[in-house]
C-alpha cells in the first residue's frame, strides 16, 4: 500500500500499539469474529445454574437449617452476581453475539442485575478503555490508589457501587448529568440514558414496592443472593488493576491477568485474560484463550490463583494500613506499591521521632 | 478526473482486496478504508468518528465496520451509525475497478 503522506494523528489511547504489543492484523480479525452459538451456550448454562442453585436454596430454605440456607443463598447469588457483571460487560463492548438485539437484551437485563444503567455502563466504559487506570480520566477506578484496608473493604463490601451507581441513577433519571457524564456520552444519546435509568428505578421500586406487600421470595432469591455474591464478584473485578502502574501508555503495566479454575472463567466468561481484554477489546470473550496463546510471548504470565491472588491483595492492603511492607509474596506489583519491612520500619521510627521531638 | 475537484486514484490491483475484507489507504494526510463484501465495493474514511481510532483494526460484520477500541459501529453502504458508542455519520467514497486496478475518488480541489 502506497502512503503518500503522514495520516491523521489518531488520538493516543491505551491500546495493544501504546503497548508494544502487536499481533497478525489477519489473526485479529479471525479471533475477533462474531457468533451468535457459543454466547447463547453460555446463556443457558447460566440460566441452567440458575435453575439448580435456586432449586437447592429452595430445598435449604424448606430445611430450616440457617447454615445450608447461608450456604444456598451464597450459591445462588455467586451465580447470579459474577455472570451479570459478565455478560453486562461483554453486552457493553457488543461482542458476546453477533446478532445485535440479543446483544442489547443482554446488556439491559445483565446491567439491571449487577446495578449499573446499562447505557452508563456501555459508555462509561469506553472512557475505562481508552484512559485504563488513569487517575481522573479513567472512569472506572473505584478506588483510590495505593489501596487501603478502608478502600477494600468499600469496594469488596459493595457499599461503594451501590453508592455509586444510585447517585448516577438519580442524575441520570433527572437529566442532571455529571460533567463526568456528559464527557464520555455522545450527545445525541443522553435522553436514551435519561428513560433508560427511569425504567431501571421503575423496576427497582417496584420490586421494593413488592416486597413491602409480602413477596418475601424477592428477599430469598434475588436480594440477599444479590447482596452476598456482590463481595466474590468484585474480588474478581478487584484483580483487573489492583496494585498495578496508574497512569501508564501499557496496558502490561496496568493490567493483571490471572490464572482461575474452569468455575471461575465461565462465571466470569474469560475476563481473566484481563490484558489481552485490554489490548484487543473487539476480540469476543470466546476467542480470549486462543487471543492469550498469540499474545503469550509478548506479555507478563497471568498471576496464579483466584483465591491466593485475593488473599495477598488483602494482606497487602492491610500491611499497608498498619505502616507495613508491602510486598506480595506473588502477586505482581508496580515498583511504587511496595514498601519492602525495613523501610516501612525506618518510616516508622522517623515518625515516632518527629513525634517525640514536636 | 470525474469533475474539477475530484479525482480517481489508483489504490492497489483489485487481487490485493479479499471477499468480505478490507484495506488501508492513505493519501495527502488523510486516510480510508476499502472493502469488498458480497462482491460489491465501498470505502470509507478510515478513522472512527467517536475517538479517531483507525478501523482497519476493526471488525467487518456484513456490511458493518465495528470500531477495534470501543465497538462502535457504521453501515459502510451509506457511512450511518450503526450502534453506540458513535453518533456522527462516516464519510463514504465511490470506488470503481477498471482493468483489474482498484480506484477511489476523492476531492482534490
């Protein structure tokens, strides 16, 4: 191809070039094309698991054992909660199908369950892309970084989307956008995100309004499954950046991927392969692992272990509180997150001297 | 030339473009997409419309570019948007092939 002259600056993003990172364009455009088959596989297995684990809490409930009830309810609302962020997710990128209506069906439902307005979801997304983990301009990083015990604790909690998302939905529903809003929503588009949170509300209070008539089953199968799978979906979403470079053109440097069992990449269709996420977002969640092995001799290994992976994190996190090092045993950290124990000690002793001098 | 301002430029022989595939081409600062689908040819601007990222990293569904960075989709038939996050048009081009040698036309003046 001839190029007669420089094109158009193209408007620097955090993608797979500001990376270093390139693939077969060829080989691209294979993994990233659409299929109706292997989005819809997944949706009845979910609604299957569904089925099982509702089923299983129902037989808990009628057992009157408080325990097997707690463990139904966990069941349930882990199934639940770590898909609806999934598929809410993979919706909002418009590649879990390749039909567009079951796509956007998707979207609603599956945002509707995680709590977002899926219109807020899709666009505010878009801003996570192309400024990933930049203070400010990323408009998804819930927490401030380095992170604390009092952040994980908001985050892994829910207390913080929860608060969140209902004072966007409010906004939103009152046409009062956030100048955070109006930046990364197209124009044309904002009274869509105004009806879109009134229905969401709507469905909200009615389900509120149904439940304060004595349809307790909301309570035992959707609200408190809800609740409860909220903390194991958000140790996943917790991973994605957690104790990683803010700020940075890479994502390799910004970005985690992990390793997780078979359970945990269908809850949470594949996003593990975080970083390949990143660099080729057009790429479907079905298409990830083959996007990993391409990918593989040009990225950071994945971090090993779901549960190790959380455990560290919070270790870190309260080490860090309490004027610790913080060092993860495995856990891949950017430089400026760790404090190895013996300055952390020195800080401490220079506190206590500057204490004792004032 | 088709008129005083606009011109056909030769891009690449027609062999160089796959069925349901697309190309670059860049010329004087600016820059395009070439596609064939169906048999049929279109071009378009090469640079998305929501946040100037280039679509031949995209996906071509049917007749629809999907932008690579936040899936943003066009109908390349008539350069509409085609599903959020974009909501301004892209620019289309006529293309032509004459004697196995692919052409745009393109504003000169």
């Amino acid at each position: 191809m001839t190029t007669l002259a420089a094109p158009k600056k193209i408007l620097p993003a955090t993608t797979a070039a500001s990376s270093n990172v390139s693939l077969d364009r060829k080989l691209v455009r294979n993994l990233a094309q659409r299929s109706d088959k292997p989005g819809l596989l997944w949706l009845a297995s979910w609604i299957a698991a569904l089925a099982v684990s509702g089923f299983l809490l129902s037989l808990a409930v009628a057992s009157s054992s408080t325990l097997l009830t707690l463990a139904a309810t966990l069941l349930l609302g882990t199934i639940l909660t770590v898909p609806s962020y999934a598929i809410s997710h993979e919706c909002a990128h418009g590649t879990a199908f390749r039909t567009r209506w079951i796509n956007e069906t998707s979207l609603w439902i599956g945002s509707l369950l995680y709590f977002e307005e899926p219109y807020h979801r899709r666009y505010s997304h878009t801003r996570h892309h192309t400024y990933t983990w930049h203070v400010d301009k990323d408009s998804q990083m819930p927490f401030d970084t380095p992170m604390t015990l009092k952040g994980w604790l908001l985050e892994i909690s829910g207390v913080a989307l929860v608060l969140y998302e209902s004072k966007v939905f409010v906004r939103n529903a009152l046409g009062q956008f956030s100048q955070q809003t109006l930046a990364f929503t197209p124009e044309n588009t904002l009274g869509r995100l105004k009806w879109s949170a009134r229905a969401c509300i709507l469905i909200y209070a009615t389900l509120v309004l149904l439940l304060a008539r004595g349809e307790t089953w909301i309570w035992t199968y959707l609200l408190l499954p809800r609740l409860l799978g909220g903390p194991v979906m958000l140790l996943f979403t917790l991973l994605q950046h957690v104790e990683l470079k803010e700020n940075s053109p890479s994502i390799l440097e910004s970005t985690r991927s992990f390793t997780t069992s078979a359970i945990g990449r269908w809850l949470y269709m594949n996003m593990n392969n975080h970083i390949e996420h990143h660099l080729y977002p057009q790429v479907p969640f079905y298409a990830l692992n083959k996007l990993r092995q391409a990918v593989e001799p040009q990225v950071p290994a994945p971090d090993k272990g779901f549960w190790r992976l959380n455990w560290e994190v919070l270790s870190v996190v309260v080490r860090r509180s309490f004027g610790l090092g913080t060092r993860a045993r495995s856990l891949r950290q950017a430089s400026h997150m760790i404090v190895s124990d013996k300055d952390a000690k020195q800080a401490k002793t220079v506190t206590f001297a500057h204490k004792t001098t004032l | 030339m088709t008129s005083d301002s606009n011109e056909w430029l030769f891009v690449d022989t027609i062999d160089a473009l796959d069925e349901d595939d697309f190309m670059r081409f860049d010329h004087r600062g600016e820059t395009y997409i070439l596609y064939k689908v169906k048999g049929e040819l279109f071009a378009t601007d090469g640079l998305c419309t929501h946040e100037a990222q280039h679509l031949e990293d995209g996906v071509l569904i049917g007749h629809i570019i999907e932008c690579p960075l936040h899936q943003g989709r066009f109908d390349i038939r008539n350069g509409k948007c085609a599903g959020g996050p974009v909501c301004e048009h892209l620019k289309t081009y006529r293309v032509k092939v004459e004697a196995g040698r692919l052409f745009i036309e393109l504003r000169t003046g």
